[in-house]
C-alpha cells in the first residue's frame, strides 16, 4: 500500500478522528511430521529416533521431542534426528515427536513404542563354590550372582593326570611331576540352581570343574575353577543272601550286598566263573561241585567293585552248618578245624613228650 486517501464529503461536523489498518489473514498449513522410526544403537546404548521433516513450508520452525510424556528436548527445523542416551536395556519407553509452527502452533504429533533390548554382556559369575568329594561322588554347590542378564549356570568337568619325567624333558619344563588338564569342550550340566552332583567319577582321581554363567543374551563368563580329589575307594563286602541245594542237586547261591560291580566264584580253590553283581545269585550245577575234606561245598565268593577293587574272600554267607558223608552237622567245617586244632595245641608237646621219653 503507496497511499491512503480520505474524501470526506459529509457535513462539517462529521469527522474521521482515528482509523486503523489490518493486514490481510495469513493462513499457515500445519503439517505433521512423517516417516517416525525408533531404533537401538549397541555403539552408543541409545535409542536412534528419525523422522521427515514437512516439505517446502516456510513457517515449520522446529520439532518437540517427548518420551513417557515428558519434555525431552525442541530442535530446530533443519535436523530430523535425536539421540536419547538416557535409556535402560530392556525397557518399553513411548516416544512422541510433535512440529511447531511460526505462530506457535504445535500439531498433535505421532507416537511409537519402543522396547530396548537385553544387555549384551556377560553375567557375573558365581561365588562361594565348594566341593565335597567321595570316592564315587563330588557335590558342588555355589552362590548365584544378583545380574539381571544372569541366565544359567554351565559346569564342565576337566580330568586331570599327572604328567610324567620324559613328557616333562619334551616341553623343556620342569624335571617334576606336574599335573596336565584334560579339558572339556561340552558342559557336563546347566542348572539355574546352586548345587550339583555329580556320580560320574571314579575313586583316587583328581577332577578340575569349572562354572561358567551363561547370560541371557548367551555369552558365557570366564568362569570360577575349583579342583577336587576323590577319596579311595573302601574294599567291597560281600553280605547277606542265604545258599540252597534244588531237587537237581544244583547249588544256588544268593547275596544282598553289593548290587553293582562283579562276584568271581571260586569252586575247589580256582576260578570258576564271574557273575555281575546285579544278579545276585549264582547256581552251580552239582557235577562242577567240589568239596573239603569233611564233605562240605567248597565255594568262595569274591566282591569286586566296579572299578576292580576285591574284596575278600567269603564262604557262601549263612550257612549254619556242614555235612559230614552227607549228614547236616551242627557246626560248620572252620568251627571243626578250630576245634581239632585247638585240641592238637594242647595235646601235641605231651605226645611229643612222650615220644622223646620212649
């Protein structure tokens, strides 16, 4: 506008005294953003948010940021891009992003829910790890560690031997025994508890267990090592059970204890056959009998454990007493040779003695 004329063409009295001029009304286009996206920065552990801005529109003057419904931050128009470094893992966060416009106009905004993921990392180790060994056990038990990416915990058995003299000369270390790991490539065990048992291992041996926490996101720990050694295996025993004589004139003999390893049968002083443990029973057919000197079966039964320790010999268990020409006696064949014994111990110096005077 150049000029403002006012013709008055009224009476005299009616004058303009003051007049105003407005502007013609400037309609703006209130654009929402577009294309929003949230993403996850393991670089960074941020959340990435990225939008598109509107296009070619003058009065677009920047962009509201929210999360959960609080004020994060406002850019300005030119950047499409934010950063929240301010973020947990594994955790659900409601993004909003809202433009603003020259006459303050903020639009409604667009949303999206966003989870972070799992920490990454490996989980604390286990504490507190003990080891109790048997001869045919090692208990272990643990503290689990307070981690939230804590999942499970592995266990791996490593067997170690002792490395000798020439082995040593060949790795030019030292002339000493030393102890050489077996190491083992597969866990023996995972639990989430704080205790295992393992009856896998053998008496007099010397075992290494490593426990590894295994995270949420499977990566494993370095790992606590703890070695024990198993206590030598007690000498098996034979007990129990009870022997009989079927109508076939086959013998069978029968024992409680023990159920796992081997019994060696001797007949007559030799080897006569090895039975497993389990079956508790052996029979004898009559004709591989053989007898002592006064008519009694003469069978031993010998224990064997499963890892090949013997026991000693025993005579067939509970039997109460002999025969003599196939007559039961009362008393069994050790308790005669006791006897007779006893009495030759008596009697024997006066017959010799005797023998000397005549």
């Amino acid at each position: 506008v150049k000029k403002i004329v006012i013709m008055n063409n009224q009476p005299s009295w009616l004058f303009i005294y003051e007049f105003d001029v407005y502007e013609k009304l400037k309609i703006i286009d209130h654009e929402e953003l577009t294309n929003f996206d949230v993403s996850y920065s393991n670089s960074e552990k941020s959340t990435h948010l990225t939008w598109s801005l509107p296009d070619d529109n003058p009065d677009f003057v920047g962009t509201n940021i929210y999360r959960d419904g609080a004020f994060l931050k406002r850019v300005d128009q030119s950047i499409s891009t934010y950063l929240d470094n301010t973020v947990d893992y594994d955790t659900t966060y409601n993004y909003k992003v809202t433009a603003i416009y020259s006459d303050d106009f903020e639009t409604i905004g667009i949303t999206k829910e966003f989870t972070t993921p799992q920490e990454i990392r490996a989980a604390e180790d286990v504490t507190d790890v003990k080891a109790e060994a048997t001869h045919n056990r090692v208990n272990l038990s643990w503290s689990l560690p307070d981690d939230n990416v804590f999942h499970h915990v592995n266990i791996y058995r490593d067997e170690i031997s002792e490395t000798g003299l020439l082995e040593n000369l060949f790795f030019l270390e030292n002339l000493f025994f030393t102890d050489k790991v077996f190491a083992a490539e597969t866990p023996l065990f995972e639990t989430n508890g704080t205790y295992f048992n393992d009856l896998s291992v053998k008496p007099e041996s010397k075992y290494e267990y490593t426990l590894k926490t295994e995270s949420t996101t499977n990566i494993e720990s370095e790992g606590v090592t703890v070695q024990v050694t198993t206590l030598e295996e007690p000498i098996p025993e034979l007990e129990g059970g009870e022997w009989d004589r079927n109508e076939d004139g086959d013998y069978e003999y029968t024992w409680d204890t023990p159920t796992a390893g081997k019994v060696r049968v001797i007949v007559g002083g030799e080897e006569y056959r090895t039975v497993e443990a389990s079956d508790q029973k052996i029979v004898i057919p009559g004709e591989d009998m053989k007898y002592d000197l006064i008519g009694n079966p003469d069978v031993g039964l010998i224990p064997i454990s499963e890892y090949g320790k013997e026991g000693e010999q025993n005579k067939p268990p509970n039997v109460e007493g002999g025969t003599l020409g196939g007559v039961k006696m009362p008393f069994k064949a050790s308790d005669l040779l006791t006897t007779v014994m006893g009495i030759l111990f008596v009697l024997g110096p006066i017959i010799l003695l005797s023998l000397v005077i005549f």
